[in-house]
C-alpha cells in the first residue's frame, strides 16, 4: 500500500531569485509565489488524498527584511486573502491561518479573520498559511497559554532543553528524508544534508565533503544578505 499524502507542508521559498533570474525586483516574484499559492492550492482542493495544505508564508525572521520588502508582502497578502473569498469558496476550501497574528495592522487582522469565517462551514481543503511563524514561537506561545502565570521566552525555553546548542549542519546517512524526531528545536535553522551512504559505509572523507559544501551555502536565518 502507498502512503497518503494527507497533509502537505511547504516551505515556499525562492520567490526573490525567480525574479533577480529575470532581473525583476524581489516584488514581482513575490506577486508569481501568490499565484502559485493559488494554483497549489487548486490542485490539492480537487485531489482526493489532499485533507491539508500548510504553506509557510511570512515567518517571525522575514521582520529582519528591509522594510520596504515588508510592507509590499504585508500589501499583498492583505490583497490576496481579500480578492480570493470567493474562489476559496468556490473550491470549498477552508482557510485555517497559524501563527502569531498579533502583531499584524488591523486591517490585515481584518481580512484574515473574515476569510476565516466566511469559510468555516467549507468541508474540503484546509489551506493554512503560516503567518509570522516560527517553530520555535508556536512552542513558547503553547507552553504560556498552557502556564499563563509564568511566561517565559524563548531562551528560556532553549536554556531548558537537553541539548542547549542550536545545529548547524544536521547529517542523515540511509538515504531517507526526514528528521525522525530529532533535535526538532535545535535544528530550527540547521543546513540539513541528506545522503544515500549506509552509515557502516560513511567515512571522514565523505564528511569532510559534506562540511566544504556546507561552508558555501549561504545562511540568511529569514534576512537578507
Ligand atoms: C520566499 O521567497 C518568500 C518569503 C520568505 C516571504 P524569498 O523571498 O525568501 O526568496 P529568495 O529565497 O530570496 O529567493
Ligand atoms: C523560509 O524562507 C520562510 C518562508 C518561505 C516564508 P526564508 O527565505 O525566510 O529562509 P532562509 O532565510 O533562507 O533560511
Ligand atoms: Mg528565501
């Protein structure tokens, strides 16, 4: 038997490069990312396996772009979620945001919280967007509404766990994708390097090779460089 693709995660990235290839402005390939958001999600709406669909948006680094970035994404999400409605609607598709949406201007609060309602009784497709998302925000926000009394932080939260070090370059040997629940935290920003070596086979070599194309890769932690 196969496997059921029940829930799809993406993480929608490479919007600013399709535009510098056409020497477009990082804007014009964040305008092409909202249209696929949509043909996506279309296609997911109407495959019988598709239950969820969770794109990751905006998270809580992007903030470090310059501002002029931000603004435009917050303009066009704002312009997306509103022109939409009415092919969620069509596709019955239900929108379910995540994040913290605190920190959004009221209108864009507005048009998120409308989309949510206007499609809360649709049955198909739940898309949800993940909206000032963090992994490790998501964990802290549980734990303080779990223990309201005493907030903490994320450092704190860091400080508590077994391994206290972030990953930089997280290696699996085997040949499979996935992290198999470890270091879920710490890998937050690691550069992760998949290869089809069986362990009893690795070698210095192969991981000296591994640490050279880690070295070139560039780490932006949700900026620019
Ligand atoms: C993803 O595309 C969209 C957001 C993070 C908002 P990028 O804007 O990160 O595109 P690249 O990675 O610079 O190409
Ligand atoms: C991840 O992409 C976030 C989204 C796609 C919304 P980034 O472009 O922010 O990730 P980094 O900075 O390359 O790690
Ligand atoms: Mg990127």
């Amino acid at each position: 038997m196969s496997n059921r693709p029940n829930h799809i995660a993406i993480i929608m990235d490479g919007n600013g490069r399709w535009a510098k290839e056409r020497n477009m402005n990082r804007t014009a390939g964040h305008e092409r990312g909202a249209e696929v958001v949509r043909t996506i999600t279309s296609f997911c709406s109407i495959h019988p396996e598709i239950e969820r669909l969770t794109l990751y948006a905006f998270s809580t680094e992007n903030w470090k772009r310059p501002k002029l970035e931000v603004e435009f994404l917050m303009k066009l999400l704002e312009k997306y979620l509103k022109n939409e409605q009415k092919n969620y609607l069509e596709e019955n598709v239900r929108f379910e945001p995540i994040g913290d949406l605190s920190i959004f201007s009221k209108s864009l609060r507005k048009v998120i919280d409308d989309l949510q309602s206007v499609t809360q009784g649709c049955n198909g497709l739940v898309q949800s967007l993940a909206l000032n998302y963090g992994g490790r925000d998501e964990i802290v926000r549980a734990v303080n509404n779990l223990f309201p009394s005493t907030p903490i932080t994320v450092e704190q939260l860091s400080n508590a766990l077994d391994c206290k070090h972030d990953i930089d370059l997280l290696i699996r040997t085997g040949g499979d994708h996935r992290l198999s629940n470890f270091l879920l935290w710490q890998a937050a920003y690691a550069e992760l390097f998949f290869t089809n070596t069986l362990w009893p086979e690795f070698t210095s070599v192969e991981l000296e090779s591994i640490i050279k194309k880690f070295k070139t890769v560039e780490r932006r932690f949700g900026g620019l460089n």
